[in-house]
C-alpha cells in the first residue's frame, strides 16, 4: 500500500474511535501510538508556457483540442473531465458543473460516482475562449451526451485512453515526458504565479482547503512571498 492511502486508512479509524471515546464506548483512542509512513515528496512536472502553443496544436490534429484547452485553463481531475455531460456547462452564465467522476472498479471496469469530498462538488467560471472553443466541440455531436466521447464506442471516453492520448501528444509534439495531472499542476501553478489569488485557485481544483493548495504549490507561492516582500521594502523604503 502506498504512503498516501496507510495515511487515509489511519486518519479514517482514527476519527471513527475518536468518536467511541466522546460516546464512552472505549477508553482512548488507541490509533494515537500508531506511527504513520511520511509522505514522499515527489518532483512536480508542468507543462511549459513556451510549450503550451505546441501541445494545443499536436491535440487539435487529433481532435481532442477542446478536451485539453479545458483542462489547462480548468485543472480538473482525469476522472472529473470524461465525465462531463453537455448539461453541465452553462453558456449563459459561462459556467461548469462538478458533479461526478469516473472511478475504476474492481476487473478493470469504469463507473461513474459522485465525489467523495463535498468540496470536489463545484461550480466553475469558464472563460469566453474556452466556451467558444466547447461550443464548437459540441456542434461536431450534438446528439451525443458525453462532452467528449469515445471516438470508438461514443459513449464516456475511458480515462486510461486520454491518458495514452496525452502521450501521444507529447511525443508527436517533441516534448519532455509529464503526467497527464501534470496538466492539472501547470493550471495551478500558471495561475497562482499570474496573480490568481490562492483561495480562488483552491475552489477551482476542488481541494479541501486554501491551505492544501499552499503546500502542494510551496514552490510557487514561496517565489510570490518573495516578490511580495521585495514590493514592500521598495514600498516602505522609499519613505526612509
């Protein structure tokens, strides 16, 4: 098992006894002398500006433009962006309806589930430019529920099929090797160093909390505090 999941199963028991003890059913909580894995920091991989124009361009040669424009300018989760119906996007109100993902199961099958977090179940603002480019899509198959369709069975493209299409993408466009939720770290990280604030970036990935956000993105906001900091001597130095 790895790290991340012995964590999820210790914080898990860890507030269910902690509840036996509040209703006096045990004693103490005997998970408190468990010692838990510490998580392994991994290198994290974005996808360069300089890189973007030559990725959008490989991915519009194999008619997924509309599927990765989202997911850069949107940073949804694999799971989160093969499950989309047309009835979640809004034109009017330019929005996006977080409501489902679509989940492996045991023999290799694929459902699709509600969210396990209620923060994951979200709202987001689209820009014109990716709304436009969606409407397009849409006028391809307009007949078709799924936002973007298996170009085989028509039905939810399967997850591990956009994952070898991304692949595909990098290595047709002659570009370093990242993870498809690379993606999602590149929306992250542009938009926090374009000045989106953290709070905002949080509610768009659908993390628990701005705090999440803070120390997966350290790399990013350690550079903004410094420029922050920098601004501010000028600011208040210029009155000494």
């Amino acid at each position: 098992m790895s790290a991340s999941y012995v964590r999820g199963l210790h914080m898990m028991l860890h507030n269910c006894l902690d509840r036996a003890v509040k209703e006096r059913l045990i004693l103490r909580n005997p998970t408190e002398d468990c010692i838990v894995p510490k998580l392994e920091k991994k290198e994290m991989h974005i996808l360069h500006p300089e890189d973007i124009s030559a990725y959008l361009k490989e991915a519009e040669k194999r008619g997924m433009l509309a599927m990765f424009f989202l997911e850069l300018t949107t940073g949804l989760r694999k799971g989160e962006i093969v499950a989309l119906l047309w009835s979640d996007l809004d034109e009017q109100s330019m929005t996006l309806n977080i409501c489902k993902q679509a989940v492996r199961v045991k023999g290799g099958g694929v459902k699709v589930t509600r969210p396990k977090t209620e923060t994951s179940i979200r709202r987001i603002s689209l820009s014109q430019e990716t709304v436009d480019i969606l409407k397009k899509e849409h006028a391809k198959h307009p007949e078709i529920e799924y936002m973007f369709p298996s170009p085989v069975t028509l039905g939810m493209y399967y997850p591990d099929s956009v994952t070898a299409v991304h692949n595909k993408i990098l290595k047709s466009a002659g570009l370093p090797h990242i993870h498809l939720h690379d993606l999602r770290h590149t929306f992250a990280t542009l938009a926090l160093q374009n000045g989106v604030d953290v709070k905002t970036v949080s509610s768009i990935l659908g993390h628990y909390d701005a705090g999440f956000t803070l120390r997966t993105y350290t790399h990013v906001t350690t550079k903004m505090q410094e420029e922050a900091a920098a601004t501010m001597g000028k600011l208040i130095g210029a009155n000494v």
